[in-house]
C-alpha cells in the first residue's frame, strides 16, 4: 500500500518509468512492512519519505501523509479494502479532500489496486487532440474514451494504459 500511496502522490508531472518507477521498486524493497496502510503508516512515523524516496517534494510527500491518514482513518489497510471502499462515491469525494489528488489521482488509485478506470492525463488528452477530439473537461474525455472502448470490446482501463504507452513513448 505504501507504493500504491506514493505512486499516485508522487507520480504528477513526472517521467514515470525513469523518474517514479525505480524510486517504486527501492521503497519496497527497503520498507517491506509498508504492504498495508498500518505498516506504511508506522514507517512514516519514524521515516523521513522524501529521503526514502529520493524525491525532494514537499508538497508531493504531504499528500501522501494525508492519503495515509485518511485511509487509516477510514479502516482501509490493505488493496482488497481500497478496491473495496473506492465503490463508494463518499469515499471518492474525502479523497477529493486531500491537496494533489483530483479525479485522475482518484482514477489513477483505483486502477493501481484493480479496477477499470481511465485516469486522463497529458498523454491521453494529447493522443485525442491528434485524433481530433476537442478540448473537453475531464469527465467528458473520460466517457470518451469509456465509450469507445465498450464499442471497440476492450476493457477501459487496458485501453487506457494502452494509449499512455504509446504517447508516453513517443514523447
């Protein structure tokens, strides 16, 4: 939990597979108590995350303090009880609470712990607007996108990830 946490908090406006993934791998590698919000937590405690992560954020580590305390807060420890708890749109909206996490971090966190979502980012925007879609507000671009993988029969979060390989590849 303590990677998915730092994933959707740290992963803005940065190079995912050189920047955020390595940094990922090193966190787990080194905190392997920090599998659930409880061992995360307790890490944190005694953890500077920046130093832990190599990432010199403030902001970025905030908000993931402030993801962990309100999971905590809410009885959610492991994937299964975020995958859980995310069906509830009350829950969606307290993590909307938090500074740094709008609804493609809301996305974004519910496809990292299993479901299907398109989160919509600058690559997604970028490969509709080579495809000639307009500029549309996020949940519109995300319909989009739901709505062309149900008529094509894919999953919408594979077809999500399918185009932030490929943009985010040829950027």
């Amino acid at each position: 939990m303590g990677a998915v946490i730092c994933d959707v908090s740290f992963q803005p406006r940065c190079n995912y597979e050189t920047t955020l993934r390595p940094r990922l791998l090193r966190l787990q590698l080194n905190w392997p108590d920090a599998k659930t919000v409880h061992g995360f937590r307790n890490r944190l405690d005694t953890n500077d995350l920046a130093v832990a992560m190599k990432f010199n954020h403030p902001q970025k580590a905030a908000t993931a303090h402030a993801i962990t305390d309100l999971l905590a807060a809410n009885g959610v420890d492991t994937h299964d009880d975020l995958h859980t708890w995310l069906d509830h749109q009350a829950n969606r909206t307290a993590l909307r609470t938090v500074k740094g996490v709008g609804p493609k971090s809301i996305d974004y966190i519910g496809n990292l712990v299993g479901r299907s979502h398109v989160a919509v980012d600058v690559h997604l925007r970028a490969f509709a607007a080579d495809a000639g879609v307009p500029d549309l507000h996020y949940e519109q671009l995300r319909a989009v996108y739901e709505e062309t993988a149900a008529l094509l029969g894919h999953d919408k979060g594979g077809l999500e990830h399918a185009v932030w390989r490929y943009k985010s590849e040829a950027a």
